[in-house]
C-alpha cells in the first residue's frame, strides 16, 4: 500500500498525540485506524480527530504500534487496556506482545481462578478465542479470553457429561438423561447469554426419543459427534448439523461393544473416521473402535478382552489417535504411555507400553484423578495427580512438567490457541498456563 509520511494528530479524551499513517499502518486494515483510511493509506479527514477514550490506554497502545513492546504503567488496569485494545481492533497485537506461541515446554502459570462453583469440576474446555467453560455437575461458567465470567449456564440439576465450543459464540452441552422427565440430550446454547438456542433431538423408528448424551467431537464439515443411550434401542452415536440441529445419522453400536458409554470421541480429518474410547472403569474392559461412517462400518477395533498380560495394561484411563505416526496413544493409571499400531488388526494387536512409573517421585494423593491425553502441534501432555507433563521427539521424552502448589489433582486439562487450561479437583480452581514472549535481544 503507498503510505504518507504526513505526521497525523489525535485528540483522545483531551490529550494531543502525534503519530504517523506508518506507524498507525502496523494496527492493520481491520482496525479502528484502518477504517479511518482510504485504500491508498491516506486519512480521510485531515483535521485533528476527537477519540473519546482512555487517554493513557491510548498512550501504551500507540507505543505497541510504534516498537512492537508492550509496556504498561502500574496506574493502568490490565482489564481496562484489554477493554481498549479491543475498542481499537488490536487485541490481537496486545496478546502477541504479551504471549508468544504456544510452546509447552515454556509455558508460564498467568493466572488462577477460584471459589465459582460448591461441587468438583467435571470437565473444562478452551475456547477458540481464548476463553473457557468449566462444568461443575449441573452449572456450567463461560469466560471469555480476560477471564471475565458470561451468565452462567444451568442445567436444573441435571447433570453434564460434556462440554465443546462449536464457535466463539455457541456452545454444546451433553447431559444425562432424567427420569420421568424426558430432559438430557444435547444442546446449544448462547456462550455470551447462556440462553438455549435449540436442542439436538434423536430420532428412533421415526419417533422423538429422550436419551443421555456423554462423550462429544466436531469435525471441521460442521458434524457434531456424541455419544447416547436411551431407553430402547438408541445405544451409539448420533451425529448432527451443528448449524441446523438437525440429525444426520445413527451408528449402532455392535453386539459386544459399549458405543454409547463412550468417554472419548476425536474426529480424524486425515482418515475420516471418528475414533470412540469406551475405558475402565466405566467398563470392565476397554473397547477402542474407528468409525467410518461412509460406509456404516467400524473399520478398526481394539480392546483388551483375551491377551492381558498385566493388571496395568487393563487400567486404560484414556486414549488419543496419532495421524502422524498412525497410532493411538494409551495411559494408563501409573501415567505409563502406550502405543497401539493403527497399521495392525485391532484384534491382534498389543499396547506397546512405555514406562513413566519410574518418573513418579511425589507422594500418590488420597483421590487420585484419571490422566488425561492431549495431542497439540506436535507435542503430547499427560495429566497426573497434581501435575501435567509434556512429552517431546518420535520417542516421546519427556521434557517439563506443569506443576503449583495448591489445587489438589488436575481432573481435566484442555489445550487452545495459545493457553493450556488446567481443572483442579479441590478448592474449584482452574488455572491458565501461557507461554513468554522470546526474550529481546
């Protein structure tokens, strides 16, 4: 774009600051001062232009233009220069110069929040513009990415298995169904008002059925993905248009294998097929199947029924699929990963275990939480207890170690953007891990 060197003034809320059409061309055409442009990057009005706002704020945010540093005062609120930064459509530049990319290995505790709920927390999810939603049994908090709290979502005590973002605006809830009541299900509901948009009905024989709805996953074409059981036949997965709630197909599940008790559902973009984990000790045993739902069919299958070979390899606790190396990554309740082959009959093939048990140094808590997996740009996170670690290379090493002092043990984590999230089962706090900026040479 051709930029002018003419230096240009504003009058924000009384103070005068001078500046220049490159200088404010770093804010990008999106911004508050993009719009102030025409396409050849001249001002459109070229007397003093009078901005109501926060003069200070304006001030910090002129010098993040200018040198790319951020550098805030201790008289300034950070909510408030956030407040402001989004005025003028440069939350992106402030959250740059704050937080570098995503990084476990160089993740920072930022913040911690406490005392939102009376019960333990079921699962935490991070949103995709920076925020998260916590369920705590029937109550689900939404916040946004400065942790300010939206109206919360309430179940009327009905309980929630599952929480996923369908945008920065909407969200999902699975829950159980109620007896006598004909509630549960799945829903959609406004993440800024928390008011229920509609709710995603299963249709059986041609007739309305009220079921429970457990594990939840998205796929980029707009699916949605849950697990359900119902009263009469509908034990499976359903699968929906998140944009028009309307049902788009039923996979039943098989004789033998437990579809609807599902407690991890991952779309697979590179294969097509929905990866459905069924662990101990919701089951006996573990049953771990790919769907292909193109052709109706279950296309790969594990489960550990009939070649145990120790007490550990039974306790599965979760499971994630691996596209890159075509496998599926195991934990078990010693936080020993292991590996199954997706090149490989499920029938036949074994976990190939590698032990973390030796790496276990503090002291076991009275109520452990079941790890939790995670997969994000190329890294692999694994809760335990109090701790989450960050595995690293093909031959997955472990690298660091998330870890604070009070909390008690990490029930839930979830990873998005540029922010880890990470559930406490005690004292109802969750706390955010972001990564440093590099440092300036």
């Amino acid at each position: 774009m051709g930029l002018s060197n003419d230096r240009i003034r504003f009058n924000v809320g009384g103070r005068i600051f001078e500046t220049t059409a490159t200088t404010l061309a770093n804010a990008g055409r999106g911004s508050f001062f993009g719009a102030l442009f025409d396409e050849n990057w001249n001002l459109s009005q070229p007397e003093d232009l009078f901005i109501d706002r926060n003069p200070d704020c304006f001030a910090v945010l002129l010098d993040l233009l200018r040198t790319g540093d951020l550098n805030i005062p201790p008289n300034i609120p950070e909510r408030l220069l956030h407040k402001e930064a989004m005025f003028y459509g440069l939350i992106d530049h402030l959250r740059t110069a704050k937080w570098g990319p995503f990084d476990g290995n160089r993740l920072h505790l930022s913040r911690s929040v406490t005392g939102i709920a009376p019960g333990d927390g079921t699962a935490i999810r991070a949103g995709p513009d920076g925020g998260c939603c916590v369920a705590h049994g029937s109550v689900v908090h939404v916040f946004d990415w400065m942790l300010e709290e939206h109206p919360t979502i309430n179940l009327d005590y009905q309980r929630v298995n599952d929480v996923g973002w369908v945008d920065s605006g909407n969200i999902v809830l699975s829950a159980c169904e109620r007896l006598g009541r004909g509630d549960g299900g799945m829903g959609l509901f406004s993440s800024s008002s928390g008011e229920l948009r509609y709710k995603f009905q299963v249709s059986h024989d041609n007739q309305i059925k009220s079921y429970s709805a457990g594990a939840l996953s998205f796929s980029p074409d707009s699916k949605i993905f849950t697990s359900c059981k119902g009263r009469s036949n509908e034990y499976g997965i359903g699968v929906w248009d998140q944009i028009t709630g309307k049902q788009l197909d039923f996979f039943y599940e098989s004789p033998g294998w437990s579809l609807g008790d599902a407690d991890k559902l991952q779309w697979l973009s590179g294969k097509n097929c929905l990866l459905v984990a069924t662990l101990f000790p919701r089951k006996d045993n573990c049953y771990i199947s790919l769907l292909d739902f193109r052709v109706k069919n279950m296309v790969w299958s594990w489960s550990d029924i009939g070649f145990l070979t120790t007490a550990e390899e039974k306790r599965v606790r979760d499971a994630i699929a691996m596209e890159e190396s075509n496998s599926i990554c195991v934990v078990n309740e010693f936080e020993d990963l292991g590996f199954i082959d997706l090149r490989m009959d499920g029938g036949g093939s074994s976990v190939r275990w590698s032990s973390r048990s030796r790496l276990m140094k503090s002291k076991m808590p009275d109520e452990p939480c079941y790890p939790k997996l995670a997969l994000h740009e190329g890294q692999l996170f694994s809760s335990m207890n109090d701790s989450i670690s960050v595995f690293c290379g093909s031959d997955w090493v472990l690298t660091s170690r998330l870890k604070r002092s009070y909390g008690g043990s990490i029930c839930d984590f979830s990873i998005g953007g540029d922010r880890l999230f990470a559930l406490h089962s005690e004292e109802n706090v969750f706390d955010v891990w972001e990564t440093l900026p590099p440092p300036i040479i």
